[in-house]
C-alpha cells in the first residue's frame, strides 16, 4: 500500500455543517446589517471562526470593532452554530461514508482527523465517531489555521508517522494548500476536486479505496 495512514478533514468531508454555519452567521450579519449569502458562505470552508468573521464584515459599515468585540461576535456565532449541532446524530454520517471508513481501516489504514474546527469532539460525538480515529488533530491543538499545514503535521506526530505516509482528504482550497504545503498527498472531494494541488481528484468518498492504493480514478 502507497499510504500508511488517512488524514480527513471534517466538514465537507465526514460530514455537512456547511447550513448550519451559513445560518449562523447568517443571524450574525443580519444583526450587525452587513450582507451574507451562499456565496460568501463558501468561502468560508477550512478557513477558521475569526478568519470567518473577517470575511462576514468585509462589507460592514457600522462603528469600528474592537478585537474584544469582535471575539465577542465570534461567540454569539459559536453559541448559535453549537444550537444548530445538537440535532446532529449518527443518521447524518452516510451509509457511504460509515463503510468506507471500517473498509479503509479494514486494510490496515490509520484514520486521523485535521479539521480547523474547534467543534471536532462535539460533532464527532453527534455523529456516534467519539473515539473512533485513530489521532483528532484540530482547532483546539493549533496555533496557525490552514492554508497552513500545522494542523496535519500535528495528526502525523500524532500517528508517528512521515507525511509521505499520510494522505489528507480535503473539500477545501485552504485544506489542499494546507497538504501541499505539508508535503502530504492529497484527494479532493466536490470543490477539491478541481484545484489543481489536488493529487487525486474524487468523484465520491468511496473513491477512496483505491486511491489509497495510489490509483488514479
Ligand atoms: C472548518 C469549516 O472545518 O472549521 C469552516 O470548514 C469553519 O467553515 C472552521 O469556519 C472553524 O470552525 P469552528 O467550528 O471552530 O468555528
Ligand atoms: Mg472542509
């Protein structure tokens, strides 16, 4: 086998909290009447809650914010957007998904997580997957978010293993920057899939199997 070990990403890739962040921020910027939609939502993926916020205020207008302020509204986000987690449960982890992992893990693979989300242990635990990697590295171990790759670097200590060894499965062009700027291979689902850093491109998760084997699909 070409990889010793799998690196997920979270959101995006085990997982879809991509509505729940946009209504969230959503109430945010209608607070604060700055407009939000889809499309800034997007460019908010792997890109972490303060570098998040600065996005959402790119077009405010109101009196200047403090950095206290602004770690304030960061908050009120969090606060709503964990709301929104709570009705997460096993059933949103995909029958796809769910096989895929024990399959992968079936052929010897380490499964890690290296998510900038500082919510990793509640949404695994929403999605029955508490204790189940092998190594989480995440928001809460970081200091430097992707496109920096320190959040895989630290899953791969944590593995005890070389990057080379490692492939990262990413959503996000933070995410495949990240990887690349790691050293890591990596496979791109839905957006990831196009970027041109993307080692191997994926039409589904599923896709995995082989491509851990170091086949192009
Ligand atoms: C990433 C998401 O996984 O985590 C981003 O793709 C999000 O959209 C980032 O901003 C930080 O998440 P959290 O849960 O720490 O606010
Ligand atoms: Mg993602």
């Amino acid at each position: 086998m070409k990889y010793e070990a799998v690196i997920f990403d979270l959101d995006g890739v085990i997982c879809f909290t991509d509505h729940y962040h946009y209504l969230a921020w959503k109430a945010l910027a209608d607070s604060l009447n700055t407009p939000f939609d889809e499309s800034k939502n997007d460019r908010l993926r792997g890109v972490s809650r303060m570098d998040s916020l600065e996005i959402v205020l790119e077009e405010y207008q109101g009196p200047a914010l403090s950095q206290e302020e602004k770690v304030a509204l960061a908050t009120k986000k969090n606060d709503l957007y964990r709301t929104y987690l709570q009705s997460m449960s096993p059933a949103d982890l995909s029958d796809e998904v769910r096989s895929t992992l024990n399959a992968l893990r079936a052929k010897g693979l380490k499964l890690a997580i290296g998510s900038s989300s500082k919510n990793t242990p509640l949404i695994l635990e929403r999605l029955g997957l508490g204790g189940f990697f092998d190594a989480v590295s995440d928001g809460n171990n970081i200091t430097r978010s992707k496109p920096d790759p320190q959040v895989f670097t630290m899953a791969a200590e944590m593995l005890n293993l070389a990057p080379e060894k490692c492939l990262v499965v990413e959503d996000a062009e933070a995410g495949i920057q990240a990887a690349c700027a790691g050293k890591f291979d990596s496979a791109g689902l839905g957006p990831a899939s196009q970027y041109e850093k993307t080692t191997y491109p994926m039409k589904t998760f599923a896709d995995l199997l082989s491509v851990t084997d170091g086949t192009k699909i």
